[in-house]
C-alpha cells in the first residue's frame, strides 16, 4: 500500500510540473509575440490559471493615491470578485503588508506558503480561505525609470493556490522578470509610433480621423507618472499626457497647437540654438529647465528631448519627457547654503571613517586646507585615542541608522580655543534623494564641533534683543 501511495505521489508530482512547465512555456511566446500591453497581461494570466492547484492569477498596477491602492488590470480563474472585496495597497498599511504590497516595496518575490497561519496575510484572509486559497506568491513588476527612458512601470503578478514548491516560485519569479521587459519594450515601441505617427498622419486627407485614433493609442502613455508631450518641428504641441496636465496645470485641450516655450515661459540652460544643434547633431539632449506653469509657479525639470526622423532621415517631431526636481534642487541649494555659512566647524564622514567633506570653519579649526583633510581617515585627524575609545562607537551607531545627535568628548590634544570650550557631535546622514518611506540605512555621518562660549553669547544677544523691544512695546522675535 506505502508502494502504491508513494507512486501515485511521484506520479502526481510529474504531472504538475509537466503542466507547470507547459504554461510557463506557452507564456514565453506570448510575451515576445504580443503587439498590445492590455493583451499581454490579460493572456498571460489566463495561461497561468490553468495548470491544476492555481485558483486566482491577477495583475495590478500602483496608483498614487491616498490609499497607495493596487489596481488590478488583468485577472483569470475562481474569484475574481475578490478583488472587489479585498482592496489591496502598496503602502505600509495593513492593506499594504500582505505579499504583494511587500513585493512591490522591496522589488523581490513575497510567498505566503500557509495563509491560514502566515501573520503577513491577515488582511483578507477570510475571504480567501472562503474561496479555497491556501497559498499565496507575489512577484515585483518593477521597471526603473532611470533603465527604461521614460517609462516607469510599478505593479505585481500574485497567484493563489493550493501550495507552491520552491522551482516553481523560481520559475515564477523568472517569468515576472521578463513579462516587466516586454513591457516596457511594448511601451517604448508605443512612444516611438506616437512620435512618428503624430507628425506623419497629419500629412494624410484623413488627417483628423487618423490623429483621433493615434491619439487613443497614446492615451496609454498616461500610465507612466512622468510628464511627456510631443511637438512637431516649429514646436507646436500635437500630444499632451495626464503627467503634463498634473504638473503644469493645462488640459490636454489648452496644450495642444499652442508653442511649447511660449505656453510654459521656458528658460534655458543655454541658448536655444546651441541646444537645437546637439539635438539635431545626436538626436537627444539632456539638462535642467525651468518651467512656468499656469499658476505662474515656477518649476525646475529634468528635461530629455528625442527626435524623431521619418525614413528620408527628417526630423519630424520631438518628444520631451520633464520630471519635476524642484524640491530637490531647492534641498540641494538650502543643504548648500547652511554647510558653508555655518559657524559651526561641519564635516560629513562616510561608512569608511572618511572625510568626504568639510566646510570651512571646520579647516580653520585644524589649521589645515580642506581638500588636504578630504579623503582621510578620522582616526589621523582626531588623533586614535579618541577615535577608538569615543568617536568609532559613536559613528557606528549613526551607521546603523540611530538618528539621534550624539556627544563627542573633545580630547586635550585637539585645537583650543582661549576661555572657551568644545562640544562635538555626530548624527546618520541618509543617502541623497531617498525617500522618507524607504527608511534607508544612513552612508554617512554629519559631525559637528561647536564652541560653547559662542553659543551662550548668542543666546544672551537674542534675550537682549527680545529685552529691548518689550520696553519699547514691540514685538520681537
């Protein structure tokens, strides 16, 4: 009887790879086969709904909303309504903390091999047990931008079952990966025909019918979060997308015929023409631009034109992707501006104990020039003594993301300052442009020695100030 069990096992076990295998199979051509991105996904998630044991395949793409929430845009098998019933998130919420808000967070695989018993599966869990499933597999469907030119693709494919072993989580997660590259090759080839149809179909008797109908296909664009127009050659916009109607502030309609440096008062990096000839001359240019917007608030983009030839090799049109790095710069600049006129001595340390950089105050207090301290270890400066037993545990706490400002005891052998004394402190400096959300371990240190002396002569300056102006009835801060 054990025989008879264990055959019909291994028996069982063949014929669900067979068919696993056979699917995964017939969805390889698919994706290299596929002219639509709607098609695509709706194919490919019928195909993996049939092999024995899959319940429920869905694929759902991240909205920037309140909620975070995950749209489904594709679904096949038992219980699509589930989807109706379930909202699911991106966000740290607890919508958000199940496999698939964890896959597109962490851009890896999330498998809930129990979610009966599986913590991270708590949100909706009894809908999903009502309807059979028992195990639960989400894979990222991420594209970088920086990867992709414009594009910008952020979703997961998730998948409920009866159970899943570890090749076929493997052969998923491979499957994943190359569905988010025919993606992104569907997208591109899009914008490629909406570059060149806008122009070329304008020429043609049926010049209205056929722009109408482009202009459907180019609706598409709308999924990436990135602002992108297209202008012909005398810079009249013949294609305007949702990310440039939320950014500057002007509907598709209003855009649309009127001259793009005019409508958003452009101001160059450099002169048009010089900008127009490296265009012409490689058929792209990058740089920052400063753009109005229809409430006269200025905005500072990062800006990629690619110009589009028709087969003689003339230019026919362009296409501008701007993504707004306002806040950035203006942090940049702010960041700027306090290191350097601080007088406060400042230094940024890296992970390695390095100086990475100093400002001013800080050389002169160490009577040495900063590009010479730049690149040094901290231990050299400060002397070892201090660096082993009271700066290195310091630094590695700021390492480890503690953010808290923490003292540093001035050692005897530092620089001294007549009548007055030291104190030094260091705090974790997260990476540039990450987001608060990801929560990024910090690749540095700021340290900090200030004078004691000239901060309590401050402090009594401005009690003085605040003194003077109650006498005399103002208010002062």
């Amino acid at each position: 009887m054990n025989q008879v069990d264990e055959s019909r096992r291994v028996e069982d076990a063949a014929a669900r790879l067979n068919s696993s295998l056979l699917a995964l199979s017939r969805c390889n051509r698919v994706l290299w086969q596929a002219r639509e991105e709607q098609e695509l996904l709706q194919s490919i998630c019928q195909i993996l709904v049939e092999p024995a044991g899959v319940r429920l395949v869905w694929i759902g793409y991240c909205e920037d909303d309140a909620e975070k929430t995950v749209r489904p845009v594709a679904g096949a098998g038992n219980g699509l309504d589930y989807l109706d019933r379930v909202k699911i998130s991106w966000g740290n919420s607890d919508a958000g903390r199940g496999p698939v808000g964890n896959a597109i967070r962490t851009a890896r695989f999330c498998w809930v091999d129990d979610i009966r018993t599986d913590p991270r599966f708590s949100h909706g869990r009894t809908e999903a047990l009502a309807l059979g499933y028992l195990s639960c597999a989400a894979f990222p469907l991420v594209a970088d931008a920086g990867s992709h030119g414009f594009l910008d693709l952020r979703g997961a494919l998730t998948l409920y079952a009866d159970a899943f072993d570890r090749g076929e989580i493997e052969r998923y997660a491979d499957l994943a990966s190359n569905l988010t590259c025919a993606v992104a090759r569907l997208r591109s080839n899009l914008a490629d025909e909406v570059t060149y149809g806008v122009s070329a179909l304008r020429a043609r008797k049926d010049q209205k019918r056929a722009e109408e109908a482009l202009r459907e296909r180019a609706q598409l664009l709308d999924l990436t979060h990135d602002t992108i127009f297209v202008r012909d050659m005398n810079d009249v916009i013949t294609f305007w997308n949702r990310g440039a109607e939320e950014l500057y502030g002007w509907k598709s309609e209003q855009a649309v015929g009127k001259v793009t440096h005019q409508l958003t008062q452009t101001i160059f990096p450099a002169r048009l023409e010089e900008i127009n000839a490296e265009l012409f001359r490689t058929g792209r240019w990058e740089g920052e631009l400063i753009h109005t917007k229809r409430d006269g608030t200025q905005v500072t983009v990062a800006s990629r034109w690619a110009l589009q030839r028709d087969a003689d090799g003339k230019p026919t049109a362009i296409l501008e992707t701007n993504n707004d790095i306002t806040e950035r710069k203006r942090a940049e600049y702010l960041t700027r501006q306090v290191f350097e006129s601080s007088p406060d001595s400042i230094a940024i340390v890296g992970n390695d104990y390095r100086y990475q950089r100093v400002n001013p105050v800080y050389a002169r207090f160490w009577g040495m020039p900063a590009e010479k301290i730049v690149g040094m270890h901290i231990a050299d400066l400060v002397g070892r003594e201090v660096f082993e037993q009271r700066a290195k545990s310091n630094l590695d706490r700021c390492f480890a993301g503690d953010g808290q400002l923490r003292r540093v005891v001035c050692h005897p052998s530092w620089p001294e300052v007549p009548g007055d004394q030291l104190f030094a402190a260091a705090a974790g400096l997260a990476a540039g442009g990450s987001r608060a959300r990801d929560r990024p371990r910090p690749d540095g240190a700021y340290a900090c020695i200030r004078s004691l002396a000239r901060g309590a002569n401050a402090a009594r300056a401005r009690q003085s100030r605040h003194d003077d102006g109650a006498a005399g009835g103002l208010d002062c801060p």
